[in-house]
C-alpha cells in the first residue's frame, strides 16, 4: 500500500471539486523518480517517463520539471510532450505496429525512435540510410509480466522483432546502411523480481557485437508497485546492481561502455493518484452487501480489463466497524471494483477512495452510457489545482454532425 495523503485533503477536493473525481500527489511523483535516479545512481541511466500511463499536459510539465524524460508510443504524444515543453533529444518513441508517416513525423520532430518490425525498419533504412540513428526493439521470448495481458515480450507478442530474426535485421541493416544505435527490450509490466531483466539482458549480449555503432541498451519498463497491503515494490538498488554485475561477467568487444534506458509508467503515477467517488446505492441481497458509487468501468477499467486489484478507503467513516462489501459502478455492466472487501461501515452518501488510480485510470476512461468523464486535481505543497474541467452535455455531442 502507498503512502496516503490525509483523508482531509481527499476531502477537501471533494469538497472544492465534486465527484467522481481524479486526484494526483505531485511530491508523489517526484519521490517515485528520485527514487530511480538514487538507486540507479551506480551506472550511467536515462529515465523516459512512459507516458501512456497519464498524458494530462499539467501531469506532463510537472514530469518535465523535475527532470525526468518521457517516452511516447503514438505520434500525438510526441506531440503533447513537445508541448508540454521537453526538447527533442529528452523524447523517446517507441512504436508499435504504426503506419510509416508516423516515424516521419517522429524523425521530422528530431526525436529518439524504436521500431518494432522488420517492414518499417527497412522503410526507415530505405528513406534515411545512416543519416539518423535508430533503435530496434527485439523480443526476447522471455514471459513476464503481472498477468498474460500485460507481458510483452514472450513468443506470442505482437510487440517487438522476434530475436530470432537476427540474420533479416543484419542483412536490412547491410543493405540501407543503418545506423542502429539502440537495442530495446520491454518484456511486461508489474515485475518484482530483478532476473527478468538480467535474464533480457543475456539476449541482447548475445546481439551486441552485431551491431558496431551501438551506445544505447534500452530495457524498457515494468517495475513493480505495491498494491495490495503487505506488497513491495520491485527492489531498485538491488536491480541496479545486478545490472552492473551483468555488465561486468560479460566481456564486450572492445569494453564498450553502454548508457541505460528505461521507460517506467506506472512505476511514477500510480500511487501519486486516488479515484474519489460517492455512495449512491447500499443494496443488501442477503448474501453480498454491495456499495455502488458514481463511477464505474468507464472511469477506472483496470479491475475489469486485468483483475486488477485497488485498495479502497472509506474517507467518510474511516473508524466504523469493519465489515464485508463489494464495490460497484453505475455501468449497465458489470463494473465491480472490489469483490467480498473488508471495510469500515459504508452508508450512503461516504465518500470512497480507490488508490493506485494514477496510471491507465483517467486514460483509459471513456464516455460509456453517455456518462461524462471526471475532473482531475493535483495537490502539490498542499494547493488543490484544477488540471481538467469535468465533461458536460456539450462534451458528448462535440464532433458529431
């Protein structure tokens, strides 16, 4: 379980904001990366905030502040992260099955790209031969990940060029006169144990001395965050140091000293943020007592999408008497947040916060049953700042004729 805010300033946004209601802690956010920059202090590391997991501009400028990278993985995030002020060179984008127009407005933009197939790579190398660096995903066959719909780099992927394709991307490489700076991995998301990534790291030895201009290993995201009570996160001094062990055990040719990259997402978001709702309905059908609040599946999917499991408070009566519930959304579908939970005495009208909401929560909301997305607030040295008006009426019809 992450660090609270008090249930004072959760109800205060409440209070100023209405629900359902998105809240963000900045300084939570700051901790998270200074975090990594700490423990990663022992090598030569590059962060690239993945970005997917929250795109909202003020979230994005906060990011930039406080010195962190970002990482992209459509051309309008490119674009939102040039807006929201970070230069070229601290942008990464790493695609996935995108047409070809996209990596040239990418390599127009001056930023860092990935390619994760072999067609566009030989596009790439067709247009621009050595003329711009570029990195390749590889996918290492390796099965990680909190669950099969988050784990990318396995035999089944989408994601990534089989690393058994080796001798087609030398022969692209040959042919256009590549310059492959980069090799990427990203082998899943929510992964505690430092071997997975040591165990990613073993491919792309292997691949190293193929690729005579590479200065970049990229070992993408996944690390770990705590969200049931009792859980830990992935341990980073202890991953640091068994990266740089690796290093060590592997002579490279030439004794090639490589920079490190990761693209950490939810490893920054999302214990900074909470989904504040109201208790609409108590309904007691003799064997489940159910809470069901103004939100649902269309404000927070993960529980639905990835069995994701979300701590709730219950900010309104935190010293009732404990008791079971299950916590539902107004969806007509089932929209379940928590099943058969442990919680103080839920009445009506209580205020609930669902934490860990800060990554893949407002972004992958939706308008279903013509329901308005909410608002979004960040608290930073205690101030409560609007960042997204809540939808209105208008908002639904907006671009249809």
């Amino acid at each position: 379980m992450p660090d609270q805010l008090s249930n004072e300033v959760l109800l205060q946004a409440v209070r100023e904001y209405g629900t359902p209601l998105y809240l963000y802690h900045a300084e939570k956010i700051r901790e998270q990366y200074e975090q990594l920059v700490s423990g990663f202090s022992i090598l030569d590391t590059r962060f690239f905030y993945a970005c997917k997991a929250l795109t909202n501009i003020s979230v994005l400028k906060y990011i930039n502040s406080i010195g962190c990278n970002i990482d992209c993985s459509s051309i309008n995030e490119v674009k939102l992260a040039l807006h929201a002020g970070f230069e070229p060179d601290r942008i990464l984008y790493t695609s996935n099955g995108i047409a070809f127009s996209e990596i040239e407005e990418a390599v127009a933009a001056g930023v860092h790209i990935n390619i994760d197939s072999l067609s566009n790579l030989e596009k790439f190398g067709r247009k621009y031969g050595h003329s711009y660096p570029v990195g390749i995903r590889i996918r290492p066959n390796i099965m990680a990940g909190g669950n099969l719909k988050i784990s990318t780099g396995h035999d089944a992927s989408k994601f990534g060029i089989p690393v058994s394709q080796l001798s087609l991307i030398e022969s692209l490489v040959k042919d256009t006169n590549l310059h492959i700076r980069t090799l990427h991995i990203h082998t899943g998301s929510d992964i505690k144990d430092p071997d997975v990534f040591v165990q990613g790291m073993e491919v792309l030895f292997e691949l190293i001395p193929h690729f005579p201009e590479l200065e970049v290993i990229d070992l993408g995201g996944g690390f770990k965050v705590p969200y049931r009570p009792g859980e830990t996160a992935t341990d980073i001094p202890l991953l640091a140091k068994k990266i740089k062990e690796a290093f060590e055990a592997h002579p490279i040719a030439g004794d090639k000293k490589f920079q490190i990259w990761f693209e950490p997402g939810k490893y920054l978001v999302s214990e900074s943020g909470y989904l504040l709702a109201e208790v609409t309905v108590m309904k007691d059908t003799g064997n489940i007592e159910f809470a069901a609040v103004n939100s649902g599946l269309n404000h927070l999917i993960r529980p639905m999408m990835y069995d994701a499991y979300h701590h709730v408070l219950n900010l309104s009566n935190p010293d009732g008497t404990i008791k079971k519930y299950t916590v539902t959304g107004n969806i007509c579908e089932t929209d379940t947040f928590a099943s058969d939970r442990d919680l103080p005495e839920i009445r009506e009208g209580d205020i609930l916060a669902l934490c860990n909401a800060g990554a893949y929560g407002f972004e992958m909301s939706s308008n279903y049953n013509s329901r308005y997305k909410p608002a979004e607030v960040m608290v930073s040295n205690g101030k409560i700042s609007l960042i997204r008006k809540r939808d209105n009426f208008e908002d639904l019809l907006r671009n249809q004729l």
